[in-house]
C-alpha cells in the first residue's frame, strides 16, 4: 500500500486567457494549468506525482506539508480622494 500525503494548491484564475494556473506551495517549481477547473485539478495531481517521482529517483525526501495555506477574501474600504 503507498503511503498518501496532501499539498494545498493554489488555482488562479486567467480573466484573460481563461483557465487556471496551478502551483503547489510546498513543492518549489512544481506549476501546472487546465482549461477548466477539474481539467487544472486533475493536471495538479499528475504533476505533483511527477514531483515525487523525480525526487524519488534523486533519493531526495518528499515534503510534507503539515500546516496547509489558507486563502480567504476580504473586503477593505479604500477613502475616496477629497474634491
């Protein structure tokens, strides 16, 4: 049985292009996209196997991530200039 991790990734959304970007924080250089959201998870997943198995064959450790990043929105009123 393989042993399972988890890594938080961020998917930024392309107003321009459409699609997502896709990077994974704790896995340094390990970016990715899809057109869709499901297409960009899933892209996601195959490279961070990837990662792994890179490191792997290297005989390098595989990060853990124990505390995963959290994203949230906030709204901050921004002063409107004097007349």
């Amino acid at each position: 049985m393989s042993q399972q991790y988890q890594y938080a990734v961020i998917l930024q959304p392309d107003p321009e292009e459409g699609g997502y970007s896709v990077s994974v924080p704790a896995l340094p250089g390990c970016h990715t996209q899809g057109d869709t959201l499901e297409e960009a998870i899933a892209n996601a997943r195959e490279a961070i196997q990837c990662y792994i198995e890179g490191l792997l064959a290297d005989g390098e450790p595989i990060p853990e991530e124990i505390a995963h990043p959290q994203a949230i929105v906030i709204s901050v009123p921004v002063p409107t200039a004097a007349a």
